[in-house]
C-alpha cells in the first residue's frame, strides 16, 4: 500500500509541531524519518493514526484521500502503529491483549479467545516469534512484549506498519532480531515508516531517509549517507560522534565494592557475590543484556535495595546502611536509568527539579524559607551551561523533551562537589546532538579526578566511555576488561563467556 502524506500541518497553540510536512512511503517500503526528540515525528505519526488532527494537510493511502475520526478509522484503512510506549495490558495475555478492540464471539455472546490464540500462534509461526498465546504480558521481556504489539497490528491486516523509536527499550540483539523483523514484513509487502534518532539502525534496514527538524522536512537521504552526513541534517550544524578523551589519569582507590548481593523480597539472587574497584578520574562501565543486576547493583549503592550485604565504601566511609539521604550527602550523583520516573517530578518546575536533592538547607533554604532569588539566578545558570530548550525555568519538566529532561538531571547532579558520579542508561532514547553534549560531561567530570560508573546497554556507549569495562551475566561480574575491548568479544561475554573462554 502507498502512503502519501500532503502539506501536514499541526499546531498546538502558538507551537508549530508540523509545518507543511510533504512524505511518500511506497509499497514494500522501509523509510525511516529521522530527527532529534521534539522535531515532530511522534506528532506527525498521531495525525496519520488518527490521534491528532491536522489543521491543514491530506492523507492519501493508494491515491485516495483518507478522513481518520480516530485510531480506529486508521486502523480499519490498514494502518497499524509500535508505540514507544506499549500499549498493552499488563494482567491480560498475549491472546487478550491481541482481541482487545475487535473481540469476536461465540454462540451465546461468549468471547472467541481461541481464535484470537490461533491468530497469534499463525503469525509467530509465520515470522519465528515462538510465542504462547497464554502468557501473561506482564511475565515477558519487553523484546517479547514488543512482538506481541507487532502481532496485534498484523492481526487487523495492518498495510502500513508505524515503529515509533521501537529501539529505545531494547537490548543490542533484541534490536537485531527487530531489524530482520522489518526486512520481513518489507518482502512480504507491508509498508514501514520507521521513526527513530540512531543513525546505525536508519543505515542499516532503510531503504528511504526523510530527515525533520523543527517540524519542518530539511532533506532526504539515501542509507549510503554518511553519519556525519546524517547527524548535521538532524540537528543544523557539525556534529563531533566520537568521544574525544585523553587517556585517564586514574589515582587512588575511591570506591571498593565488596560481595555485594542483592536479593529480591522472596530470596532471588538479583546481585551475587560482586566485587570491583574504581580509582579516581576513572571511567568503569557496566556491561551486559538489561536484567542482568545492572539495575539492582546501581540501585543497592545509592540505598534504594532492601535486601542487601556485602560493602560498599567510598573514600574510607562505608555506604551501606547510611540511606539514600546519607549516600547523597557522602558526594553520590546519581543519574537514574528511568529519567521520568525516578530523575525528575514532572509537574515540579525545572528550578524545583534543580534543587531536588538540596531542599532541606543552604543554599537554597534558609531557617525554613525557600530562598526564591538564589534558586532563580541558580536554574537560570545552569539551563544556559547546559543548554536546557525551554521556555523557563518555571516551565514543568515533564514539558520538556527527553533530551532535555536528561540535561536537567546531569545538571542537578553535576553542579554540586561530588565524590562518585553514577549514570545509569545516560543517554537512552536520546538525539545524536544530546549524546555528544552528555557523552562530553561525563568526560569532563572524570577529567576533574571524580570516578564515574557508567551502565549502559549500548555497546558504541560503553566502548566510547569506558576506561575499563565490567560485564555483567545473570547478577555476576563475568569480568573486567579493557576499554578497548572489541565488541564481539564484548558480545560473548554478555552471553555469559568468561574472558578467559573468549580467548581459548
């Protein structure tokens, strides 16, 4: 099926989200729209699914002009749409979740759930899914998850299929599988625009490049272009991909971790027996397939685990048992893996955000009293050092993109005196341009002596940062090797390959 949009445009007040936006996805088609978070692409989605609706523009599906009411007109025209966000039911199986919206019955108003399982049994037959229609979504990896989305779009004959930034949950060979996936439903005819901000996953499955920036289309690229090529088109200027680090000048032991295991309230082993150590102006970055006790190791240093033993000391103090009020207070930062949920309040401002963990004293509380002036003249420095988009500082944070929701943490965390820097996912679900700017502080501040722990499920992240590398497999440290470690050794490591296996 050929898709064309005409001229889409959408405003949301005086913000111009779509500006006369021209694109033509052809049958059996994988085009990839590319631009940095904000640049309108989610909102130019919603419009073709019927979310939104355009104040000017037209949708044409095989040259007939389209008039969508809501998701279900689009659907119903064969448009099916991945959400970045699943739009599953988290208690209800996979073959619920799959009927849900087009249940059909049996004699007597009875819900026909076993022809809702054959329907996802014969589409995971048909591209290698192996999953059981009886699962509960909840019991899932979010790679299954994410499957199961697909199914329930190609169970309602979906022409036209949506991945909205599919990649931003999945681990690397999660994101593989994805990738041979689409090229799948490409031969079998289904048309794909494929949203996403990586330049790897555009160049390597899409057949067709439309860059928006601003909301407005400022070219097209084929996948032979360059990434550099790709990246100035998305953000306007140069943009430097590679991490530019002096090797580290690594000093004395700062953090020693010893048998650290952390156990869920049932007694599962969720960290076991981890020991390491990081010098000062050092760089250690933690490897491995999400799931595998990254989450809960960062998580049981910053005294946000119950169920933890072993130690944890920082300078000769020991962090274990102190809380996280106390963690903080011994010069943690902590930059979380789940920005929205455990970095930021989305209805606070960005100068309440900025002051999250420093609330109870000077400088900006003083005998109880907020001190109003020094926190302004405080968020207004730190959203220009660290180039927060915004419209103020008393705008909401949760208004602001992903990207810059993630500069308003670093800049929390890192205007303050710290001893130990934890950054946790830093820069998932972010632009090329809020890589760089991320990826350049994390360096300047292991440049400025502090040690930094960086966990991160990108592979070109943790190879481009790190100063020496932990891999982590199933809640143990596999082991520890060098930054410059290459990646397929790296990948059979997270497969659960000792270093010394990797070798023979």
């Amino acid at each position: 099926m050929k898709l064309e949009l005409r001229g889409i445009t959408k405003r949301f007040g005086a913000l111009v989200a779509n500006d006369h936006i021209d694109l033509t996805v052809e049958p059996g088609e994988i085009h990839a729209l590319l631009g940095e978070n904000g640049a309108g692409k989610s909102t130019l989605m919603n419009v073709l699914y019927g979310l939104y609706q355009a104040e000017e523009g037209q949708i044409l599906l095989d040259d007939e002009v389209q008039h969508f009411a809501g998701p279900g007109d689009a659907m119903a025209a064969g448009i099916g749409m991945v959400h970045q966000h699943f739009m599953l039911i988290p208690v209800f199986t996979v073959a619920e979740n799959v009927m849900l919206g087009h249940e059909s019955t049996q004699f007597g108003g009875r819900l026909d759930l076993e022809a809702a399982r054959a329907t996802v049994r014969e589409i995971s037959q048909r591209f290698g899914f192996d999953i059981d229609p009886d699962a509960r979504i909840e019991d899932l990896p979010v790679g299954v998850q994410q499957r199961v989305e697909i199914i329930k779009a190609l169970s309602r004959n979906a022409n036209v299929l949506v991945f909205d930034e599919p990649t931003a949950v999945l681990t690397p060979q999660e994101t593989d599988e994805l990738m041979e996936i689409m090229r799948q439903l490409k031969n079998e005819g289904t048309s794909i625009v494929f949203i996403t901000h990586k330049l790897r996953e555009v160049r390597e499955v899409a057949d067709r490049i439309t860059v928006i920036r601003l909301g407005k289309v400022v070219g097209e690229a084929e996948p032979t272009a360059t990434n550099a090529e790709l990246a100035s088109l998305m953000v306007g200027r140069a943009v430097d991909l590679t991490v530019d680090k002096a090797p580290a000048k690594a000093g004395d032991d700062a953090l020693i971790v010893t048998g650290l295991t952390v156990t869920d309230p049932v007694g599962q082993i969720l960290v076991n027996d981890v020991s390491f150590t990081i010098q000062t102006g050092e760089i250690l970055a933690i490897a491995g397939v999400q799931g595998n006790g990254q989450t809960e190791l960062t998580e049981a240093i910053m005294g946000l685990q119950s169920h933890v033993s072993g130690s944890v000391v920082l300078n000769g103090t020991e962090l274990l048992g102190r809380g996280t009020r106390g963690v903080l207070d011994a010069g943690v930062g902590f930059v979380p893996e789940d920005r929205t949920e455990d970095g930021l309040v989305g209805t606070f401002t960005i100068a309440e955000n900025l002051m999250l963990d420093r609330s109870t004293g000077a400088p900006f509380v003083k005998g109880g009293t907020l001190q109003l002036a020094h926190l302004a003249q405080f968020a207004t420095e730190r959203v220009e050092e660290f180039d927060v988009r915004t419209q103020g500082i008393t705008s909401p944070a949760g208004s602001l993109s992903g990207g810059n929701q993630q500069k308003v943490v670093l800049a929390r965390e890192l205007s303050r005196e710290l001893s130990l820097l934890i950054a946790a996912q830093p820069t998932r679900g972010l632009d090329v341009g809020s890589i760089e700017f991320v990826h350049k502080r994390i360096v300047a501040t292991r440049d400025d002596g502090v040690p930094v722990i960086v966990v991160s499920t990108e592979l070109d992240e943790v190879t481009a940062l790190a100063d020496r590398i932990a891999v982590m497999y199933r809640g143990r440290i596999i082991g520890i090797v060098p930054g410059d470690t290459p990646r397929d050794v790296l990948g059979l490591m997270m497969a659960g390959e000792t270093p010394a296996e990797v070798a023979a």
